[in-house]
C-alpha cells in the first residue's frame, strides 16, 4: 500500500476533532463545541446564489475570482476596514483557511519561522507546517485581556522570523486587539521587515463598545500587511467557501499562482452570492448579532455563576474562554463535562500551551440550548466530583 507523505504524516492534529469524536459515544449532547454559526444564509444571499445558477454562471471564472466581487471586496475594505486598495490586490479564496494556506505559502520558505498567537485556531500550525516552516508562539495573557501585545511578540522574533499571524477578535478567547497595541505591533512589523497576516473572519461580531481595527489600515502598512477575511461568520455562509486575501499588490499578483494550481477559482455560483453578501441589505447581519449578544450575556453570567470559574467577557467572536484552571486540566474538565453533562466544549490546550487552564464554550447556539447547558453543569457543581 502507498504510504502518506512525512508531511501528511506530522501534520498537527486538531484536538477539535478529538472532542467530537469522543461526543459522538454520548446520546443528548449539547455540542458548545463547534465554531458555526447556527443561522441559515440571508434570503437576499439565497436568491443571488440561485439566480447565478439559474443564469448558468457554473464555468471556471479567472483564478483570482469574478471582476465584480474582487471590485466588491475592494469597497468593502475602503468602507468599512479603511484599507485603500485596487482590485488586483485581492485574491478570492476558498474561506478564510485558503486565503492563510495561500498567504503563508506566497509569503514564506522552507524553514522560515511563523510567529502565531497562543492559544488560537489550531489550523494555523497545519497550515505552516505544511509549508515546512518552523513554528514559534507568542502568548495571548488573561491579564492582557488576551489581547496581542507589541512585548510579548517581540520576545519570540528571531533572525528567522517571517511572518506573524495576528487574529482579532480571537478564536478561542474572544480577545479584541485595540488600535493602540495595533499601532505599537506595526512598529515591531516594520523595525523587523515581517510579512503579516491578520486573520479577521470575526470582525463584525463585537460586544461591549469593541472596536474592530484592520492592522493594513495603519499608516504604511500596506506593504507588509495581507488581509485574511471570509464570508462563514459574518453571513453564516461555511458551507459555500468564499472568502479572500488582500495585500501588497506586487506580491499578491505571484500568490495568484499558488490558486492555479490547487483549484483553479473557487465556486462560481458563491462568488456571486458573496457580492450581495458585501453589497446588499446588512439588516440580517445586524439581527444576528443582536442574537449572539443576548446569547453572550446570558453565558457569561451563567460561568461566573460556576463555582471556581471566572470568565472575561469577551468582547468579539462568538466564543466565551472561562478559566477553569481551579478544576483541573483542561482537557479533563471538558472530559468532565462531556461524562456529566454531555455538554461538549474543548480544552483550551487543543488551541496551544497557554490555552491550559481554560475551556472554549461557542455561544452560536440557541439559548434554549444555552440554558439547558447551564442547568446540567450547575447540577454536576451539586454532585461529588466524578471518580
Ligand atoms: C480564526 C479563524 N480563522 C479562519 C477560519 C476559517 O474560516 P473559513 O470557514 O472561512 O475557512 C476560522 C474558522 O473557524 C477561524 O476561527
């Protein structure tokens, strides 16, 4: 038999897969655990999916995606990132994960160093590695409000450095980054000549006064800054595949390549529902977060009221990351709460070292779905710990 390639072979394992696999030897599970949203599309986006196939738009379109959307996601930066940019500076992706995979690849070499937040998304080591780079952390601190922070990132830069991952607002910690510690990561950008990839697939989902701040939108920015953004969260559309990559446009015009041959364009039909998606009614986006922030309140309180745990509120995504660090490990409490409770959550160790102490709780479930989570783990607080 063919063997898998050594690359295949040590590609980090998601130990989001982990707790999925051990809910499903459990019946009446409430699943905390998955980070997608629980809204169908908007109509409007429906219709304009519908109407591209109906019109036989179904051909391969240009390797970097339609004219029109990349014309579309060009406005939407300038409106609402404040990122001034051409058409040709974007490439149109296979979600937020094409658009990192692709960055990573155009940006860096065999052996380069990837400097990435701890804890975050667990694709990104994947995805380094799969471009056979060397993988370095910095972390996101509670007492920082798991913020990223111009300190802690230096700490890590080596002569081999060559790009850092930023994410905000962060999965897992629902951490936003301010402008401010933005301003100072940018000098660290430029006294290092780093390539930056800012992953913000959450940017819309923001509670408390949030601000979200694109880092390619600081003053000279633009030449080291490559944009990773998505239409899964925003306009709850996983399952269609449609996000991009913005960035210097010299640069940009090579990554063109690396799409060519992994897929040719991404699916036709979506990228014209992703237009209406930037481009038409935003009344659903803003329904949808007036959900996900009664969802978040009603969480939050419900953790704190937990004996020995404490959870920041999070201020964006739609994750709560309450320490648990009084219980046990991580990976145990989650055990414990899935044996007890059924209710699945992940072990912030599935998201990096400093993830130790703390669960991920996805608050895009209903809130029926939420309460019912906060009466099972109140009543194992009321039991023996579990044997
Ligand atoms: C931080 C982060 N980046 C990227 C992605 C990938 O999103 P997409 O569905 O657009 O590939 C996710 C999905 O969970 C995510 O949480």
């Amino acid at each position: 038999m063919v063997k898998a390639s050594k690359r295949c072979e040590t590609r980090p394992a998601s130990g989001i897969r982990k707790m999925s696999v051990m809910a499903a030897g459990y019946t009446n599970v409430l699943n905390l655990g998955l980070g997608e949203p629980d809204f169908n599309i908007g109509g409007n986006i429906a219709e304009a999916l519908k109407k591209a196939v109906d019109a036989g738009k179904n051909k391969y379109t240009p390797t970097a995606g339609i004219p029109e959307l990349r014309a579309a996601v060009a406005r939407k930066l300038k409106r609402e990132n404040g990122i001034d940019c051409d058409a040709d500076s974007i490439l149109i992706t296979h979600g937020a994960s094409e658009a990192i995979q692709t960055g990573i690849l155009g940006t860096t070499d065999v052996g380069d160093e990837v400097l990435l937040p701890d804890p975050s998304w667990p694709n990104y080591q994947g995805q380094a590695h799969m471009a056979g780079c060397k993988i370095a952390f910095y972390p996101l601190l509670e007492k920082d409000g798991f913020h990223a922070r111009a300190e802690q990132i230096e700490k890590h830069i080596t002569p081999k450095t060559r790009l850092l991952v930023l994410n905000s607002p962060s999965n897992p910690t629902g951490g936003v980054t301010t402008k401010k510690e933005l301003l100072e990561i940018a000098e660290l950008v430029k006294k290092h000549n780093l390539a930056v990839i800012s992953d913000e697939p959450y940017e819309k989902l923001l509670y408390g006064g949030a601000e979200h701040v694109s880092i390619g939108s600081l003053p000279g920015m633009q030449d080291y800054v490559f944009t990773a953004n998505t239409c899964s969260k925003t306009y709850a559309m996983t399952g269609l595949r449609v996000g991009y990559l913005q960035g210097p446009k010299d640069t940009m015009t090579k990554i063109v390549k690396i799409q060519e041959g992994s897929s040719s364009c991404v699916n036709a039909p979506a990228q014209w529902a992703a237009i209406e998606a930037f481009e038409g009614s935003q009344s659903y986006v803003s329904e949808m977060l007036a959900q996900y922030t009664a969802r978040r309140d009603l969480l939050l309180g419900g953790l704190n009221s937990l004996p020995g745990v404490t959870c920041l509120a999070p201020e964006g995504a739609f994750y709560a990351f309450p320490n648990v660090s009084n219980l046990g490990k991580s990976q145990q409490v989650a055990e414990d709460w899935l044996k007890r409770a059924q209710v699945v959550t992940i072990p912030g160790s599935a998201f990096g070292e400093a993830g130790e102490g703390f669960v991920r709780v996805c608050f895009a479930v209903s809130e029926a779905t939420l309460k019912e989570t906060l009466t099972r783990l109140g009543s194992i607080f009321q039991e023996l710990p579990a044997k």
